[in-house]
C-alpha cells in the first residue's frame, strides 16, 4: 500500500512539474545579424531581410502623422533583427516616424528654404519619434511599441543604430536612441553636422501572447533621457544598479 501511495505522489509530483514548465512563458532569443546591411545586394540573407522594410513602411502608414504621398514624412529605418521565442520567428524593425498623438492627426510640414523649420502647417511642430516595430515569419505586423525619451526640449529621432539583449531569462532588450533637439541653432558648416547629436539607451522587456509581441520599457536602473550611448555602457550601469538593490547582509 505505501509503494502504490508513493508511487502515486511521485506521479502527481512529475505531473505538477510538467504543467508548470508548459505555463513558463517562452524566452525571448534575440539572434542578432550584424551582416544586416542597408545595401541588400550584398548582404548574404537578402531573400530573407528584403522583404521587411516595405512591409514596415505599410505598417507605420496607420500611425504616421504625415501623408508620405506628400513627398513628407518618410519613414526611416535602422538595422533589422531576427526574434525567436521558443522555435517561433519574429522579426523586429526599428522606424522613425512623425507619430499620431491623437487617432485623427495630421501634419503637413512647412515648406521651407535653407533650413527645416520643424513646424507643422497644423500648428504642432514637426518630429520624428523611436519606434519597434514586430512582425512574423510571414512579414505580418504583430505589434508596435513607441520608445519614450523624456527631454526637457522637443527631439527629432533619426536613428537607432544599436540593439542587443540585456537578460534572456527575462526577455530584457536594450535599443539606443539617436537623436536632436528641433530648437536647436541650425549647423552653419559641414563640420558642425551631427555635432549635436545625443544617444540613449533604452531596456525593454518582451512578452509573446496570443502570436503578437508586447513591449514594456522599463527606465527605473537607466534613467530616462540618460547618456549611455552604447550597449556595453548600458549594460555596466545596469549591472551596477542590480548590485546595490542587492538586500545587505
């Protein structure tokens, strides 16, 4: 009788096991491919990658603020990943774009001559902001994520130009930023281009549900506008800010 019962238990344990393992969520596996060029021609997985920035430039139609048949507000976009969760791929492609605020809105930019004047003939001004945007193997949209950056002055993000994964047991991504003030002096000189430039790197955390992709950005260790601009600078801050949440002894 008591080989049957623990026979029994030991079943019911396994099973117990079993069920939890099928309830942990899947862990994002950020492959990156660094050989992801702008120039496809070369690139050694063209058939693959060729098909992603038009399919991003359908998507981002619903959210942008501009009519791009104006010969305005073309997305741009930055180097593309692989994103697996489990044996699942998705793709992620990140854009900037002049986003809605609100579901109805509308920027025509004001023409200019010489400089932009980042004005809108609407009366908000003209910005691009950073998103994510994620698709599946099929080069369906399957979510889309606005990065935040808090500056005390309205930005123009023009780039994302790093990605990579913080903590895969968490599915923690981190994503730089580039971008520039609008109210800033325009560059008088070629040298000055660029000069002004700031870079911030983001975390986020990814969940998969139901086929689409969810995205929480999480500024508590990084801060939000900061000045890391590179991946191993954010991954050192974010190692520090671990050890000292650590409970003393």
């Amino acid at each position: 009788m008591n080989v049957s019962k623990n026979r029994l238990n030991f079943f019911l344990g396994g099973m117990a096991s079993f069920f939890a393992l099928l309830a942990t969520p899947a862990q994002a596996d950020l492959r990156l491919s660094s050989e992801w060029k702008a120039d496809y021609n070369v690139n050694p997985i063209a058939d693959e990658a060729s098909p992603l920035e038009p399919a991003a430039l359908e998507y981002a139609k619903q959210f942008n603020a501009v009519d791009v048949a104006t010969g305005w507000g073309k997305p741009a976009n930055s180097l593309a990943f692989q994103l697996y969760f489990g044996e699942t791929k998705y793709y992620i492609q990140p854009l900037s774009f002049m986003a809605k605020d609100r579901p109805d809105e509308v920027c025509t930019p004001k023409d200019y001559s010489g400089q932009p004047t980042y004005q809108c003939e609407q009366g908000q001004r003209y910005k691009y902001s950073c998103h994510l945007l994620f698709f599946n193997a099929k080069y369906q949209p399957v979510g889309a994520f606005r990065i935040r950056i808090n500056e005390s002055s309205e930005v123009f993000c023009n780039a994302m130009p790093a990605m990579g994964v913080y903590d895969k047991t968490r599915n923690e991504l981190l994503v730089t930023s580039q971008y520039f003030p609008i109210d800033r002096k325009a560059a008088s000189k070629a040298s000055e281009v660029g000069a002004n430039w700031m870079r911030m790197t983001s975390l986020f955390r990814l969940r998969e549900e139901g086929g689409k992709i969810l995205v929480e950005q999480d500024d508590a260790c990084l801060k939000n506008p900061n000045r890391y601009e590179t991946i191993p600078d954010a991954r050192k801050a974010l190692r520090a800010c671990s050890s000292q949440a650590l409970p003393t002894k």
